[in-house]
C-alpha cells in the first residue's frame, strides 16, 4: 500500500514539472509573440508617421485642409531674381490651367533685388488676378523690389512687423586699384565709343560718368518704380515720392496707411478669412518652388559693367 502511494506521489510529481515545463514554455511563445506584434506595430505605426510627414511637407495633408477648395500658398521668401521669379510664374501657369485650385495667397517675404526681374512678376499677377483671385500678405519683408511685387495686388495685407518700403534703385561699386598695383595688375581694354566702359573695378567713377549713370540708368529705373508703385496702389506719383527716398517702414506706422499697406493682419487671420469665403470647405496646398530657371536673354557687356549690373538691384 505504502509502495502505491510512494508510486502515485512521485508520478503526480513528474506531472506537475511537465505540467510546469508546458506553462513556462506557453508564456515564453506569448511574450515573443507579443513582442513581435509591438515591434510590427512600432514599424507600422513609424511608416504612417513617415508618410503622413511626407504628404504634408508636399502640401497633400496640409493641417488647414479642410475641403475642396483648393488655395495655393505661393511663398515668394528669396532675393529677387530672374530664375526665382520665372520659377513662380511657371508654378502659377500651371495654377491657373488647374480648375481645383480656387485662387492663391501670395505670401511677400522679400527684401528686393534685380528691377526687370520685379516689374515682370508685378505685370504678371496683375494679369494673373483677371482669371483667379490673388490675395498679398507681408509676413515679414516686402522691401525695394519686393515692394515693386507686392504693390501688385490690392488690398495689401501685412503683419504688423513687416518691413516695407525702401523705394530706391542702388548699383554698388568697388574700386580695387590699390590693391590691383600691389599684386602686379594692370587693366587694359579697347573700346569705341565715350562712354562704352563708364565703370572700372581698378578706378573710382568720375564725375562724368557718374551722371551717364545716374542720368541713364538709375533715375529713369527709379523713375519707373515710383511710377509703377503709384499706379498699383492707385495713388498720385506726389503720393508716392513723400515715402519712396529709400526709407523702410513698419507695416502699422501711420503715415503709410493706405499708401503702402491697406490692412494690418496675421496669416491666421488672413487664411480664416479665406476658409469664410468658401463656407470654411478649403484645402491649403504649399507649391513647391524649388526649380530655377532663366527666362530673359543674356545681354553681354563689358566685364566690369556686366558685374556692377549683376549688382543693380532696387534698394
């Protein structure tokens, strides 16, 4: 009897550590399991992460989508150059041919630059707002040429902050003569005509030439921009002079309202009035502009001119 009870307590034991083997082994298949399952679910979870950052770095999930009223975010946020501004009217070509896009907030941020590169964008968006809607705001600088653009399209809605202004045409120049004797360096060139090479990096500029300049090129370029500015803005060419001696402004001062800016604002306020004008149904949508390209002809000049021309900007 005693034997049988030995027998039974000894294979209840056996038992049991295999009953406890199957136990531990089933917890540890659960643990990898469950473990494999956070591990796909992290990756998952990091792929959606991933893609979502994507579409709304491409403007696909913008946070203020909304609807489908489709409004293009151009941020004009460079110098002011032949290949930017080609690379924005190209952008906005393909704007106005899509019927999705409703209209587009031009935002300004640019302190200026080259005077060709200006009046071509400002006489394009002129044309572009007869097909589509085109609303302007200064988030943070619409200087010299960057004014020329913005001066565009009315109203003009600026940040508080903004800089705007600096109405003036400016062409600096260097003269390296000293330092061109000390090297071992001699200018020689030909030329027919007085007034062929009125520039010199190895010179100062006489006074001669300094009015063929200014009489030339640097009044009647500033002439155009006070002139195109007054249009614009539907103001008297008097108007503008008393702010165009190359002075900067704080949107909100005073005496530029309704001169240089029409309203004071903030880009939230400015995208809400926007969603209020298609019933809060509106898919921002931020264009890309990385492309550059050129797109007036290469005018050929005299080493020194064509460098101080590349330096001609609207300041």
């Amino acid at each position: 009897m005693q034997e049988n009870i030995e027998y039974e307590r000894k294979f209840f034991q056996q038992k049991e550590q295999i009953h406890q083997t199957e136990l531990k082994a089933l917890r540890r298949q659960i643990f990898v399991s469950n473990l494999k399952a956070w591990i796909v679910g992290i990756i998952l979870l990091v792929e959606i992460i991933l893609i979502v950052s994507f579409f709304k770095e491409s403007g696909v999930l913008d946070e203020d989508n909304l609807g489908d009223n489709q409004i293009a975010i151009i941020r004009y946020n460079k110098e002011v150059t032949e290949e930017f501004t080609t690379t924005v009217m190209e952008k906005m070509d393909e704007i106005r041919d899509d019927d999705s896009f409703k209209s587009v907030l031009f935002i300004m941020g640019s302190p200026g630059g080259s005077p060709t590169a200006s009046e071509e964008l400002s006489e394009y968006l002129k044309d572009f707002q007869k097909d589509k809607n085109i609303t302007m705001y200064v988030d943070s600088i619409a200087a010299s040429g960057g004014y020329y653009i913005a001066s565009a399209i009315k109203p003009l809605i600026a940040n508080k902050n903004a800089i705007v202004g600096s109405i003036g045409v400016i062409m600096p120049h260097y003269n390296l003569g000293e330092l061109a004797k000390k090297v071992g360096v001699e200018e020689d060139f030909m030329a027919a005509g007085e007034f062929k090479k009125p520039i010199s990096f190895f010179a100062k500029i006489d006074n001669k030439n300094k009015r063929y300049m200014t009489e030339h090129l640097l009044k009647p370029t500033y002439e155009n921009f006070v002139a195109s500015v007054a249009k614009n803005r539907g103001l008297t060419k008097e108007q503008v002079l008393k702010v165009a001696d190359g002075k900067i402004y704080v949107a909100n001062v005073p005496e530029i309202k309704g001169v240089l800016v029409d309203k004071i604002s903030s880009l939230y306020k400015v995208k809400k009035m926007i969603r209020q004008n298609y019933g809060n149904k509106v898919n921002f949508i931020n264009i890309d502009l990385d492309k550059e390209s050129s797109f007036l002809p290469k005018v050929k000049v005299d080493v020194d001119l064509k460098t101080a021309l590349s330096n001609f900007k609207m300041e």
